[in-house]
C-alpha cells in the first residue's frame, strides 16, 4: 500500500466517516498492509484524542468463582474446572484497602468485577454504599464489571457516583452461542443500554481469539462505536487449563497490533485498553501497543499475573508516555525495587493468581486457614 492508502485512513477516522467493510478487513488480513505505517496511521488518531498520556486501570477480583453463568472462556464459570481460589465478596475494608493501593501505585481507575448473573436488589445496594465511600475517600474513578442490569439498579449505582460499567460484548453476535449458553449477546446489549439510559459511560470490549473470524471483529468494533462506548478493553485470549473453550484463534503480535489499529479508527475517541494477555501475544512488540490503544491494566487481571508494575511503568516511560495520574511516573518508579525489572512473563511462565494475590490485605492467619479448607 502506499502512504495515500495510510494517510487517508487517518483522514477518515479523524473526519467521522466509517471505515468501509472491505478496508476493515484489509487492516486485519491484507499482505499488503504494513504494521508499522498503519500503527503511525492510528497513532495520529490517538495523538489527537488522548496526546501522550497512558490512563493506568488496577482490576479488584471482589469475588472469586460461584458464577452460575457457563462462559466457555471463562475460568470462574460454571462449567469451568480450573484450578482457581474460590471466596465469596470480600469484606468492605478488603476493598477499600484495595482501592487506596491501587491510588497509590498511579492508577487513574479502580475496576471491581463481581462474579454471577448479575446483583439483586441487595447488592447492588452494596456496591453503590462501596462505589461512595471510594469516591468520597480517593480522586479515583470507578468503574464497576457486575453482570447483567436492568435499568433501575444502573439507576442505583449512578446516583451512588459510578463512572462507568464494564459489560463486554466478547465476540460477535454470530459467534456468541459458541461461548455461552446462559445468556444471549443480546442481554449484554440490554445491559449497555440501561447502563447509557441513566447517564453511566459505557465500558464493552471483546476477547480476541475465541475462534471467530476477521468479519466478527469488524461487526464487535462497528457495534461499540454505534453504542458509543467510552472505554473498549481489548483482551487477547489467556488459555487457562480446565476451561471450556475448544476452538481457539492463533494470535500473533502483528495481528494483535492490526485489531488495535482498526478499533481506533473505528471508535477514534474511546480509550483503547490493551487488556488481558498483551505480554503473552504480544511479546517483544508489546510496547508498540501503546501506539494505537491509551490505557492498560497493571497488576494483573482477574485470575492470572502479569508483567511485574515497574517493567510496565518503564516501558511507558521508555516509549515517551506519561501517566494520567497525580502521581509522578518518575517518582513511582523510584520508588519501586530494581529487582523486578528483569522480570519477564511469557506462556510458559504464566500462571494462576494464588489467595495472597487476589486477596493482599486478608490476615496471614486465614489465608493460612483458607488453604487448609477451613
């Protein structure tokens, strides 16, 4: 392709127009598209938008297992037998310790996911008396992953100061009855539309590499531009053993780079989140990443590890990035241990979170218990 082709992809994104169906799928499979011309095409967009700043999410596992859904991904579902550390919600002060550790390391956004269907009347209740105290405690913004809601619980959680609801479409609609059984695609879509009906920002991604095809990625990235999603977390597909899932998609860097590249120019004002399984698919072109997408998690995800906090702060710092936080990036590398720079995660490496952690501020003595099963 010749720099017209990039230049004019750029200009499109920028101008509003829609990328047509058949340039999409050039970005995700043509031979004659180069990554890194079309990373400089998205980066234009991304400079625009969100300038050189990276916004740092730390994820809060509140609840782990005991989920009646069957998400063949999954490794908290029904139909899941991994090996993982199963507990209940966590006490309030669990929480909030969480939520000022998580200030505190430079996140820009505090993430509480919570397993099930979806909250009764009674958490959610729970959730927005937790969603004020945060608020009212730490200049944080809080988004909140719990299942499926109608829109008078969404209304719940708003006036209690919710800034955005996670709620991932995954993948297509095509492909969804591929990967779960218990609800529909469209009961996701439900649930963003309560959550936009009250004035929540939306937060909806997908999972790449849960064996659909380059047009169902188009389909997911077209969707979340018509529901005009703030925040699209991108997750490449972390293999955990004992999980449903059978039919895999192939993941290499420079596709992974290439579904970036075309969900900002697809949604060019949303924050772009390279999410779970970056440092396995992407490997050494992780830092490349940052080029198209504006966000990242640190510490982990939900039930597996990931690259240590001070390589992923160095790595945006090397790259020219900052933090979108009021805390300095300088000072909090500083403040972390030369040790753990060499750290490295790659498939071999990667492995189960274990109760410490999930749960950093659970006294020793019944984390101690909790292995004895007691």
């Amino acid at each position: 392709m010749n720099r017209e082709f990039y230049f004019g992809l750029t200009d499109q994104s920028l101008s509003g127009k829609i990328l047509d169906t058949e340039t999409c799928d050039q970005i995700l499979t043509s031979p004659d598209i180069d990554v890194l011309p079309l990373l400089n095409a998205a980066y234009e967009i991304r400079k625009k938008y969100h300038g050189k700043v990276v916004s740092i999410h730390i994820i809060n596992n509140t609840q782990n297992g005991y989920c009646p859904e069957d998400c063949h991904y999954c490794a908290q579902a029904k139909s899941s037998q991994a090996n993982i550390e199963e507990y209940p919600i966590k006490p309030d002060a669990e929480i909030l310790a969480e939520a000022k550790q998580a200030y505190e390391s430079g996140a820009f956004r505090y993430c509480m996911v919570f397993a099930g269907r979806g909250p009764s009347t009674k958490r959610t209740e729970h959730l927005a008396k937790l969603i004020r105290e945060i608020k009212a405690t730490y200049p944080l913004e809080v988004c909140v992953s719990a299942g499926l809601l109608d829109r008078e619980k969404a209304q719940v959680l708003k006036d209690a100061g919710l800034d955005r609801l996670n709620h991932n479409l995954n993948t297509s609609e095509k492909n969804y009855p591929n990967i779960c059984t218990t609800h529909t695609y469209e009961d996701r879509l439900n649930t963003l539309k309560a959550a936009k009906d009250v004035g929540i920002e939306v937060c909806s991604g997908m999972i790449v590499g849960l064996g659909e095809k380059a047009p169902d990625i188009v389909e997911i990235a077209k969707k979340l531009r018509e529901v005009k999603a703030k925040s699209i977390p991108i997750n490449l597909l972390v293999s955990i053993e004992g999980t449903a899932l059978k039919e895999k998609t192939k993941l290499t860097p420079e596709y992974c780079l290439r579904v970036l590249c075309l969900f900002r120019f697809l949604n060019p004002e949303a924050e772009i989140r390279i999410a779970a399984g970056r440092e396995i698919h992407l490997r050494d072109m992780e830092v490349l990443s940052l080029y198209a997408a504006n966000s990242l998690f640190i510490e982990g995800y939900l039930n597996t590890k990931g690259s240590s906090r001070l390589k992923t702060l160095t790595m945006i710092r090397d790259a020219g990035f900052t933090i979108n936080s009021d805390q300095d990036l300088t000072e909090l590398l500083n403040n972390e241990t030369s040790s753990t720079l060499t750290q490295a995660l790659d498939e071999k490496e990667l492995f189960l979170k274990n109760l410490r952690d999930l749960r950093p501020f659970l006294e020793k003595n019944v984390i101690n218990s909790a292995r004895k099963g007691g």
